[in-house]
C-alpha cells in the first residue's frame, strides 16, 4: 500500500496494464506510469520518484474485526461482484508465468513473505512460516520476529526488541488466546505486537514493512535477495 502523494502532489490512479504480470498504475495529473511490487515510476515526466509506503497487515476479516470491532468495511460495486471469484488465488496459481528463475530451490508460483530492510531482501517460504512461526531471525543487523495467527493465514513481522534489547519469542501453547512470551521479561504479548501483561505490559514492538507475494515476483524485483532456511 502507497500514499497517493508525489513531489507534493496528491494523484489519482488507474490500472495501466501488467508488467511481467506485476499490475502497472498510470495517474491521471502526469500520466506517468508506476511500478506496483516497488512504487517507483518507471516511465513518465516523474520517472525516479517513489511514492511513500503505508503499513499494512494482511489479515483474515475475523482477525481484522476480531482487532478494529468498530473498523469500516470498504463494500464491493454490487454490479461488479459476479466478476470476481473467492477462490481466486488458487485458479491464478495454476497460469504459466512470463519469468522464471530456474536453479532456485523455489517454484515460480511458490508463495513467499518478503521483507526488505536498508538494501537486504529475504524471501521466507510461506509454507515454512506457517509451520515455524514464530520464526526468529536477522536481516541486516535487525532482529526479525515473524508470527502467524490462529487462523493460519494473518501475519505479522516484528522488529524483535524490547526497551532497545533483542530478545527471543516463544509462543504459548497452554492459552486459549494468541499469546506470545518473551525470554527476556517474561510478558506476554498480543499478534498486535503489543504486551498485555508483565514488566512490558502496554509496551508494542515495531512493526516491520512485509509483503506476501510469489517468489517469481519477488525476486524479479529483488535481484540480490536470499532465502529464508532452517
């Protein structure tokens, strides 16, 4: 998700076309085209400039509502709603792709969450997350703290510092609730990063920029990234 602001000006965008089937947006004041996976525009009389980036979950509705129990619900065109499917992903999953990356370990259309931190990229197997979050880890000198919700499909990343010190996470089993405990303090914290109880409580942790994406994609445009193993 990006600002709609560049070089001090609000725009207004429309969808373009597809790029090595990354969606291409074009504005409406400039007619400069912009990247969508980078948020650079790439052809136009405002080539160079990048548009700011918002953070953003992706989050299962229940997970969502479960968090924000007051949230606003952007609602479909009705007109428009037969046109798309609820199980998009899978048919989309099954298209040739335009780029490939042959001698990785990774398929094309394998999903993965990538994160980029001051130049490093990593792309973690998005099958590997599910099964071993939380996932503890290092990207360019910052300590990572991937986890995923109770419904096996939300996800968030962290920075893993608490009070300016890296510590460890460990999920707690014996809860009903979400509850994560650090080996620091011993507080348990919240899938919204934040502690509910302990010498921490009312603390939150940094949240850290990621995107959910297949490894085609991602590393088409992260060129130097590496993968996540354990």
């Amino acid at each position: 998700m990006w600002t709609r602001t560049a070089n001090g000006r609000v725009l207004h965008f429309y969808l373009a076309g597809i790029n090595n089937q990354n969606f291409l947006m074009r504005d409406k004041e400039t007619g400069t085209w912009w990247q969508q996976i980078t948020g650079k525009a790439i052809y136009g009389p405002l080539k160079g400039s990048a548009l700011e980036l918002v953070a953003s979950d992706e989050l299962t509705f229940g997970q969502w509502k479960s968090e924000v129990s007051d949230g606003k619900v952007l609602a479909p065109v009705a007109k428009f709603t037969k046109e798309y499917d609820a199980n998009w992903e899978p048919e989309v999953a099954k298209l040739p792709v335009v780029i490939s990356f042959p001698g990785t370990e990774l398929k094309s259309r394998d999903v993965v969450v990538g994160i980029e931190i001051g130049g490093a990229a990593r792309a973690y197997p998005w099958d590997s997350v599910v099964k071993q979050a939380p996932i503890v880890d290092h990207l360019h000198g910052t300590p990572l703290l991937l986890v995923v919700g109770k419904d096996k499909k939300s996800f968030r990343v962290f920075v893993g510092r608490v009070d300016g010190k890296e510590t460890e996470f460990f999920l707690k089993s014996e809860t009903k609730d979400w509850t994560l405990l650090d080996t620091a303090t011993n507080s348990e914290w919240n899938f919204q990063g934040c502690a509910t109880s302990g010498p921490s409580q009312g603390k939150c942790l940094d949240r850290v920029p990621a995107l959910k994406d297949y490894w085609f994609d991602w590393r088409n445009y992260h060129h130097d990234t590496t993968i996540y193993k354990h």
